[in-house]
C-alpha cells in the first residue's frame, strides 16, 4: 500500500502524519506529501525523510492516494494528479460531503475508500468513520486509520453526512461547551484560571471514565444526579423540554448534514 501521497496536509492532513509518526505506523520515505503551503507536521515529516512537494513523475510510485484537500479543491487536486498515477493505486478521501463515485470519475475509474476522521488521531486517539463499496479499498483505509485510533465501518454511503455531524464535527461541540462552561464559571465568581482547570480537568476526567468503563451516558449521569441537589437544578436547565441540550443538538447535527450534503454538490 505503500508509497502513500497525501493531497493537502492542512489541519487533518497534519493530524494524520503526527498520528503515524508518533505510532511508527509507516517509515517516512514511504510518504508523499503535496501541499502548496506546507505547515509544522508537513515539515516535520519532510525532515524526518518524506518527500514534500515531489514532482509530477514521482507519483506514479504512489500505492495509495490520501485526498486531504479542502472539499472545495477536491476536483482541482484530482485534475492535476489524475494522468501521473498508477493505475493500480486506490483513493482514501476524507473530504466531508464528497461522494466515492465523483471521486472515482475524476482519478478514472479506480477505487475509493470515504473517511470522516477526527483530529485526535494526531495522538492516537481519533475517530474515523469508513466507507466502501470495493474491498480493497476499505482494508487500504483500515490499515491507514487503525493506528491512529478507533475505527468504525458504515453499511451506506448516505450514513457519511450523519457521521460528519456526528464525529467529525463533534470536537468542535465539545470545546464550544467547555468555551461556555469556563465562561460561566468566571461569571459565577471564579477566577478566570480556576474556571478554565476546573471545567477542562473535570470533563476530561469525565470523557475518560465514560471511555473506561463503559457505562451508558444516561446511567453515569445519574449516578452523579442526587434528587434535589445541584446537579439536579443545573439539569432542570439542560434538559428542559423545547430548546433544552437534546432539541439543540439535533438541530446542530442536523444542520451540519445538511452542510454536508451541499459541499457534495
């Protein structure tokens, strides 16, 4: 599977060559990277012995294709790769809302894995929802996200925009309440640094105990919810019936697969 080229090495794409590094996943001559604006892990991986930037006949070495533009530039990257690969190598696209089979039109026919990872996978702690109709394919995404953290295959293509909503979005929900949380803890009379150990350890710790045992979120959130106690009172406002926390975030994960959608065209 090997010589892997990524296509764009922004956010996620750095995510990903931190997260093989750190794992030792792939030497880094076995790796290819074209970004126009190469940031730190790009960097990194070229002083570690990837090839940044290679020129056009290099890529036909390439085994495996890592589409990791921005959804926008998907068909650009594709155009002016498309005619230097090698016939034989297969296309990982992480790019949101993007369908396999456009995918596989514009790189001419050849097999598409679909991927919505997270950027934990920069410390082996990331989410990647896989999709594809060709075997192959789908065992090529599997060994190229598996170091990197849990994987999850999906039975439909149609589920991807859910996923997006679902995982590959979800960080961002989970820093913006901790944003709040800090913020409403300074409001309450802590001290701004108090608010922020207070809120990040404790989430955290409590992501990490769910994670850990196992456990169902509604049955830990009992456990720590006494009749008539605090915790009780904060959740009479989280919980509350139209607009409360269940209604908002079905209408964010709604929105962002409706996002999602569009940027597929």
């Amino acid at each position: 599977m090997t010589p892997i080229l990524m296509l764009g090495a922004g956010r996620m794409g750095g995510a990903m060559l931190e997260g093989w590094r750190a794992a030792g996943a792939f030497p880094p001559s076995d790796l290819m990277i074209r970004d126009p604006q190469p940031g730190a892990s790009a960097l990194a991986a070229a002083e570690a012995g990837a090839l940044l930037n290679p020129a056009d006949g290099d890529l036909a070495r390439a085994r495996t294709v890592v589409l990791a533009v921005k959804p926008q530039l998907w068909r650009d990257a594709a155009a002016e790769t498309v005619s230097w690969l090698s016939q034989d190598a297969v296309i990982v696209s992480i790019a949101a809302g993007v369908k396999a089979a456009d995918i596989s039109q514009a790189f001419a026919g050849r097999p598409v894995a679909r991927v919505m990872p997270t950027t934990a996978a920069a410390i082996g702690q990331g989410t990647a929802s896989l999709f594809a109709d060709d075997p192959a394919a789908l065992a090529r995404a599997h060994a190229l996200f598996e170091p990197l953290g849990a994987v999850v295959d999906l039975t439909d293509e149609a589920q991807m925009h859910a996923a997006t909503a679902v995982s590959g979005s979800a960080p961002a929900y989970l820093y913006a309440f901790i944003e709040a949380l800090e913020g409403a803890g300074a409001a309450a009379g802590l001290s701004a640094e108090d608010a922020r150990r207070l809120a990040r350890s404790t989430l955290t710790g409590a992501a990490a105990l769910l994670d850990q045992t196992g456990e169902d979120p509604a049955e830990l959130r009992r456990q720590v919810t006494s009749p008539g106690g605090t915790t009780e009172a904060a959740l009479n406002v989280l919980l509350a019936g139209r607009g409360g926390l269940p209604d908002l975030l079905r209408e964010a994960v709604g929105a962002a697969v409706r996002r999602s959608k569009a940027l597929g065209g």
